[in-house]
C-alpha cells in the first residue's frame, strides 16, 4: 500500500514538470488560511462551497500532503488554463490518496478538465465516503459531462446518507427541476427550507415549480412568502411580476427616478400600526436615495371620496414624519377602484396606491440602483 511519503514524492515529481513560472507570493498564505483547527458551522460550509473554497480540517502530519495537493491544484487549475502547450504527465490515480485525489480533481475541473477531473474524483469519494464534498464534487463532475442521471444518482445517495447536507440537497433540487421531475424538486426545496428558513433563495424556484403545476393558490402564496422578506434585486421584481399575472397586487412595483422598487400597498393600509410603520420607513427610506424632492401618491378606495381623501392624508402625514425637511409629498385621491388592465384579464381593486417620483432634472447623476 502506498504511504503519504509516497504521494508526497508522486505529487512533488509532478510539480516539477510544470512549465517554469514565478510562484505566486501569497500562494504559502493562501494555504495556511485553508487550514482550520475546528469544524466549520453548514452554513459556512454552504458559502464556501457555492464560492469554490474548501476549508479541510487536517492533522499536523498532513500538511505537507495538503499543501502540495493544493499546489497542484491551483496550477492545474489557474495555470494549465491558459498559456501552456505542454501535456502534464498526471499521477496514476491509484496511487493517490483520497485528499491528493480530492484536489488534484477539482484542479482539473477549474481548469476545464471535468473528464479527467471525474477520475480522481471518483477515487477521492470512493476511499473516503464520510466525506460528502468528495461525493458533490463527483456529481459536479457527472454534470459537467452531461450524465445528469448519474449526477442525480449521486446526490441521491449522499442526501440518504447525510440528509442535512445543504450542497447536496440544493443541487438535487435543481437536477430534479431541469429534469422534470417537479415533485422530487418540491420535496428537496421544502426539506432545504426546513433545515435554513432564513435562506429563502429557493422559493422562487418552489414558485415556478407550482406555476407549471398550474396550482395558482400555492403560487401566489410562495410569490408573497418571498416578497415579504426578499425586495430587492431581480428575483423579486420577476416575483411581482408573477403575481401580478395571477391576478394579486399585495406587492406592486414603484417608480421612484430612475429606480425600481417593490412596495406593499396592502401593509400601508393595514390596521396593524407596526406593519404600517415599518412599510412607511421602507418607503421613506428608498425615497431618500433619490436625488428627487417629490413623492406623488395617488389613493384609490372605493368606499367614497371622503374615505380616499382621508387615507391619502394620513399616508402624507407619516411619511413627512420620517422624511427630511428638503423632501416633499403630494397627494392625489379617487373615491373608486383601480381597474386595472391586462392582456389575462382585468383586475379592480377596491382599495389601492401608486407611488412615483420624477428624476431630478438639475442631475445627471442617476440614482444607486437596488
């Protein structure tokens, strides 16, 4: 049986084919900051995972091992991407150790090798099975070459054995949904949710999933879940959008300049004091990241003029509260409902505001987007 010293000496003889090249000056320190004495939390797990680091926890005797399977890694990697016409004699993968295997193999898939990459893999997950990562990065690999079932197969089999492994079950997740299998893809995403609720990133898929279920109670239900603590960005400006077509505007979007924002007219109205408050802040808050002195808002109820005009005011009234002395809010009320129209249908809404504000013309700055 070959021994670390061995796979020390293989990886050092491989080192030394590379093509001559100046060591990058941090690269010692790079390696060091790998090192870890304790066994990072999941979560940190999941970030570093999604980032492409690794954290090892590693015995004082390995370290020389580690260190230059890194090494390895980052040349075949970083460097072998490049410049370099020279083929690199790679070590037989049966005399590597599950680590060197582990690295050398994500080294050749960052470097565009997922084939060759899949073998040391395929070794790192088989000598060490109670390491999930061997096996992600395996089913990684099986992706990249386009053998989703293998891929899938893998996943499977570590979400069996480690079921709160948040890699594992993310990617399954996805894997699931590209292939069609809608309910195995719910089922990963709700057990995800379960063991992190505050990482809600995959609602928008569990959204699309109900959508082609055509289950439009259970769409809009998730579209509200996650607006209701995600505004900002992309995903929440096609979640809006989502549930508008189906017909709900308890979240809408507003134009303030140049910006985009998502708003909740529905809390505005709310008796609830600390979700009116808290949605009257939001607001004024986006507002103050425009260069713009006025806020327009138009009030729609239709219970009556009397009650529009009223509700107007006080909405003008709370945000002048929070709002600084150089900003201004304008007021605009209609005793109906809105009707509005879309190429589905049209939707009247008894109770309703719209909110804008006109860029600044003495600017040509625009506005920090969301």
């Amino acid at each position: 049986m070959k021994s670390e010293g061995d796979d020390i000496r293989r990886i050092e003889e491989l080192l030394g084919q590379l093509p001559e090249r100046e060591v990058p000056g941090d690269l010692n320190d790079r390696v060091m900051a790998m090192i870890v004495e304790e066994k990072s939390s999941l979560l940190k797990r999941l970030k570093e995972i999604c980032y492409g680091s690794f954290v090892v926890n590693i015995q004082p005797v390995k370290y020389c091992l580690l260190a230059t399977a890194v090494a390895v890694a980052f040349f075949l990697g970083s460097l072998n991407k490049g410049s370099y016409e020279a083929a690199l004699e790679l070590p037989a993968v049966s005399s590597l150790s599950s680590e060197a295997s582990y690295h050398i193999g994500r080294g050749l898939y960052e470097g565009g090798e997922p084939e060759k990459a899949l073998i040391y893999l395929k070794r790192a997950a088989m000598l060490d099975p109670g390491k999930p990562e061997y096996g992600l990065w395996q089913a990684v690999a099986f992706q990249a070459v386009g053998a989703s079932e293998l891929e899938r197969k893998q996943y499977q089999r570590i979400v069996n054995k480690y079921p709160d492994y948040l890699p594992a079950l993310i990617n399954l997740g996805h894997n699931q949904l590209e292939s069609g299998d809608l309910d195995g893809a719910l089922a990963s995403y709700r057990q995800i949710l379960a063991l992190n609720p505050q990482d809600q990133s995959v609602l928008c898929n569990i959204g699309l999933i109900y959508k082609m279920q055509g289950d439009a109670i259970e769409e809009s239900k998730t579209w509200q879940q996650y607006l209701s603590v995600n505004r900002t960005g992309r995903k929440s400006y096609r979640a809006v959008s989502h549930l508008n077509e189906l017909g709900s505007f308890d979240f809408r979007t507003a134009q303030l300049g140049y910006r985009q924002i998502v708003i909740h007219p529905e809390a505005l109205f709310s008796n609830n004091q600390a979700l009116r408050e808290h949605e009257i802040s939001w607001l004024a808050e986006q507002f103050m990241r425009t260069p713009g002195k006025t806020l327009n808002l138009i009030v729609f109820d239709a219970a009556g003029q009397a009650v529009a005009k009223e509700r107007a005011m006080l909405l003008r009234k709370e945000l002048l509260s929070v709002l600084p002395e150089d900003k201004h809010v304008t007021i605009s009320w209609f005793g109906q409902a809105e009707i509005i129209e879309k190429e589905t249908k049209n939707s009247a809404l008894k109770q309703s505001v719209l909110v804008f504000s006109q860029p600044d013309n003495l600017t040509t700055l625009k506005e920090r987007r969301i």
